[in-house]
C-alpha cells in the first residue's frame, strides 16, 4: 500500500478571479449530447413528464464520464411558481429548480455542479449557468445512464397559470477516465475555490477545507484525512493537498480498522453544513450501530424522523430500537429537524423549519457512503407525527428509500399529485382516536390532510397495485388492529395501511412491546 506525504497550504483568490475560474470551469468539452422534447405544463399541481432515450455511452456515470449540464428551454408567465427535477434511469433524482425565479422565460438555461451562481441570482430568460438545486453529483453515482431519463415540471403553487417545455438537453462527458495509479506520482493538486464557511472538528480532506499556514500529513492511501480542530475558511481562498512524496512501502502498524473505514459502534454522531434563509447552519444527526460489528456483513439504514418539537436524539434512548440495533438488524440514523421541525416542501408551507430536507438527507447519506460496512441502497425510513408527513415527503420527492413507515401521519393533499421516481413500499399507522391528525382527513396543524384510506389509496394507484385490499384484523399489544393490505405493485412492492383502535396521536406505540419489530419486519421484506 502506497503512503503519501501531504502539504496543506491556504491561497488567495481575488472574487473577480474567483468567479472567472468557476464559469471557465463549466463543462463545455461534451462530446455526448442529448435533446428531447417536451410539452404542456398545466396549470393543475400535477406534474408533468418527458422523456428521453440516452445510448451509447461507454462508462459509468462518474466525475470525468458522467452528467455535466441539463439545459431547458421553457416558456412560462408564472416561473416563480413551478419546480424542475430529473430522473436518471436507476431512479436517482436531482431537483434542478424550486420557485426560485421570476420572469417568463428560460431560454437555453443550463444547470451544472462547476456553476458558480444560484438562479435566484439571475435574470430572466435566464440564459446562462447556474447551481442545480441539489447536485447532479447525485446521479452520478457509478450507474450506467444508458436508458430512459425523465424530466418533471409542475406547478407548485395552486390557481397559477401554465407553461410549456419547448426542449431539453443532457450534456455528459467524454474525457478517458484517469489509468490507476500504478506507482507513486510526482504530485497531485487537489485544489478548489472554497466561500467562507466555519467549519466543526474532524473534517474529511473530502469536505470543503483549509487550514492556515503550512502543515504536513502522512496518510496511508485510501484513507479519508480528519483534521482534528476547528478551523474558518477565509474568504475567496484555495485549498490544496499537494502529494510531496510516497513511499510503496506497506506499514507496520496498520490495523484492520485502518485498513477498513468503519463506522463507529455504538453511539455517535456527524454533521451537515446547510444553508439555510441565507446562514450556515450544522445540523447534527445522531447515529446508533451495533455494539459489536459481524466483520462479515454489510449493514442497513434506517432512518427514523421525530415529530415537531423533538430531535433525533430522543431515538438513541429508544430500548426497542436499540434492542433491534444490537441485534444486528440495521444502523439507526437519527437526523435532527431544522427548529425541531421538518420542512414538507414549498407546496406544504406552515412548518418553522425552511431547510431543503432532499439536500440535508442526501449529504447523509453521502457522507455514510464512505463507510464499507453500511449499504446506502439499503436505506429505510419511518416517522412519527411531522415526521411521517415528512417521510411521505421524501417519498415521493427522492429515491432515498427502498420503504418508508408513516406513524400517525397520511400525505397532505398537495403531495397527492407528486408522483415518486420510484416504486416503495408504505406502511401506514394512524390511530382512531387521533384528535390531532384526523384519519379521517381534514385541516390541522396548518396543513390539509388526505384521509388514511385516500392516503393509501394514492400511493397504490401510482406503483399500479390491486386496489382492492386484503383486509385482517389482529392484535397489537392490546389494541385492535385493522389492515388493508393492496399488493401486486409494481418491482413487487406493498402499501399497507392500518387502523389501531383505541390510539391516539401515539399510534399505540406505548400498548405494543414489538411495535417497532413490526415496522421493521415489513420495510427490510423490501
């Protein structure tokens, strides 16, 4: 294993010169170009979808090989009002544009990482580069983009007026992969313009970092760097890693943990840096993993969302998850929402909370793909109160999970015209005597709820299930249960949903020791 002598160095950049180097940076070396055509945007909350066949690509999605701009062109009066997402053919999702815009018109506008503005920051028509909404790093992910690619619009507002997508346009890139290295190289520069930020402790030299002066670093390669202190990254500079010299020679004192990155047992925590109303905000989560790791297997996800007012620390303390954790079942990842509150996307207002929960889950879950024995395609999800509207949420807005629990919340009724980039399994909880989110639907909270029965019906019209239910009864604790189960959907997923007499807003969580093994038992079937 090869080792390498690091030098860190901090560099200034003038903003003009700052600017200049990230738009020279936007890829225009395509040498594979895709158009589509488009259509209609009603002025309805549906959304409205086209798609495009890609082929002939030779390599993977990746940095050097993968997606490098989407360009649309749109004629709308009302841009302000409609959201923009593409969908790779393995159901990844990167959401281009949100009721950021004014104007009439985007006329050959394009999206890419290396942009170096927001679209807020712009004018109509908008012909120019600028930052997607989340990252077209999401699609490329080392999947192959040869098939069908989907882009939605919609209207995301109610009573506005509608548009038309005249064409779009995928521009991935054609530049060779870099050969493996073989030997030691002379030097490698890992430089990138940076805007000032502060950042917490242990920093991965993969974040966004720099540290004043001059300092030298030994690592072992393939291992992520952590910088053990906090640090300001100051305004226009660069930070470089720069390999001064290495040595092929293998180390003595390298341990399996070294050698493998894995997660830390027990408890443990990371942070996402996120913009949030204009200010930098860490948000923390909150992480559970067996006490004792089986060397051999690679481990779920699952990710439980708190209700208002709570954090997702109050999961660590949970013995039934905790028990499930320790059992080796799965590693609980336990987000904190913004102000104690889940943000349900523009279309569903009223939450204290205006952070972009796609971004904040998406960065989660890049930052656990570094981990080798954590399986980020094996991500579940359940949530009580806000929290289940907000797993209904990203449900239907991401492909973050293979199956999502809803506990005492159904989707509010402007998700029920979202469709998901993905089929999912849903396994719904609500109890009957919830006189703070009615099963039977209604206004509460600020929020317009769809029934239980219409909330599960939704979700089974979208994955094509039989939509007429399998219905049990059986025993919870010592609460009655009634399930309505609507199976043969689509990739051999189920939506179920269930009635628990007797519970109110807890779901009947307190009256069921094995609540929890329930829930988990049907989202790992899937």
């Amino acid at each position: 294993m090869h080792k390498y002598y690091l030098l860190f160095c901090l560099c200034v950049l003038s903003y003009t010169q700052m600017q200049a180097a990230d738009i020279e940076n936007v890829p225009n070396t395509s040498t594979n170009t895709f158009t589509g055509t488009g259509g209609v945007i009603a002025s309805t909350g549906f959304e409205y979808c086209f798609t495009l066949t890609v082929s002939g690509l030779t390599e993977n999605l990746s940095g050097t090989n993968g997606l490098e701009s989407v360009c649309v062109d749109i004629d709308h009066p009302g841009l302000s009002n409609i959201g923009v997402k593409l969908t790779s053919p393995t159901g990844k999702v990167s959401f281009l544009y949100e009721l950021t815009a004014s104007g009439i018109a985007f006329t050959n506008t394009c999206f890419s990482d290396a942009a170096s503005q927001q679209i807020a920051n712009g004018t109509s028509p908008y012909t120019d580069v600028f930052l997607p909404k989340t990252p077209l790093a999401n699609i490329n992910d080392g999947s192959d983009g040869n098939d069908v690619w989907t882009l939605c619009s919609a209207n995301l507002n109610q009573n506005t007026v509608g548009g038309t997508l005249n064409s779009w346009t995928l521009n991935f890139g054609g530049e060779e992969p870099e050969p493996p290295v073989e030997s030691c190289p002379d030097s490698l520069d890992l430089s990138g313009v940076h805007i000032s930020e502060t950042f917490a402790a242990a920093i991965n030299i993969a974040s966004t970092a720099s540290i004043p002066g001059v300092v030298d670093v030994h690592y072992e390669a393939g291992q992520e760097i952590g910088l053990k202190s906090g640090f300001q990254v100051e305004p226009d500079g660069i930070f470089q890693a720069i390999i001064q010299s290495c040595d092929t020679t293998p180390s003595d004192t390298m341990t399996t943990d070294t050698m493998t990155n894995l997660i830390s047992t027990g408890t443990s925590s990371l942070t996402v840096n996120q913009i949030i109303d204009g200010t930098n905000q860490l948000r923390t989560v909150h992480i559970r993993a067996p006490q004792n790791f089986d060397s051999n297997k690679v481990y779920p996800l699952l990710f439980a969302f708190h209700g208002n007012g709570g954090t997702g620390q109050s999961f660590l303390n949970n013995g039934s998850l905790n028990t499930l954790v320790d059992a080796g079942n799965f590693i609980g990842i336990y987000p904190d929402g913004y102000l104690n509150s889940w943000n349900l996307g523009a279309a569903t207002a009223n939450e204290a909370s205006n952070a972009d929960e796609i971004y904040y889950v998406g960065e989660i879950l890049n930052q656990l793909s570094v981990y080798t024995n954590i399986d980020t395609a094996m991500a579940y999800a359940l949530g009580t109160s806000n929290g289940a509207a907000a797993v209904n949420y990203l449900g239907k807005q991401s492909s973050y999970f293979r199956a999502i629990a809803p506990i005492v919340s159904q989707q509010t009724v402007p998700m029920e015209n979202w469709i998901a980039p993905r089929p999912i399994s849903v396994f719904q909880i609500n109890g009957l005597e919830d006189g703070l989110i009615p099963w039977q639907g209604g206004t509460s909270l600020g929020h317009t709820f769809m029934s239980a029965q219409a909330s599960a019906e939704n979700w089974a019209t979208q994955f094509n299930c039989n939509l007429t239910p399998v219905t049990t009864t059986d025993t919870w604790g010592t609460n009655t249960v009634t399930s309505y189960a609507y199976g043969n959907c689509d990739a051999g997923q189920e939506v179920i949903y269930h009635l628990v007499d007797g519970a109110g807003h807890d779901g009947g969580i307190p009256a069921d020791p094995n609540y929890y093994s329930r829930v988990w038992d049907f989202l790992s079937s899937h």
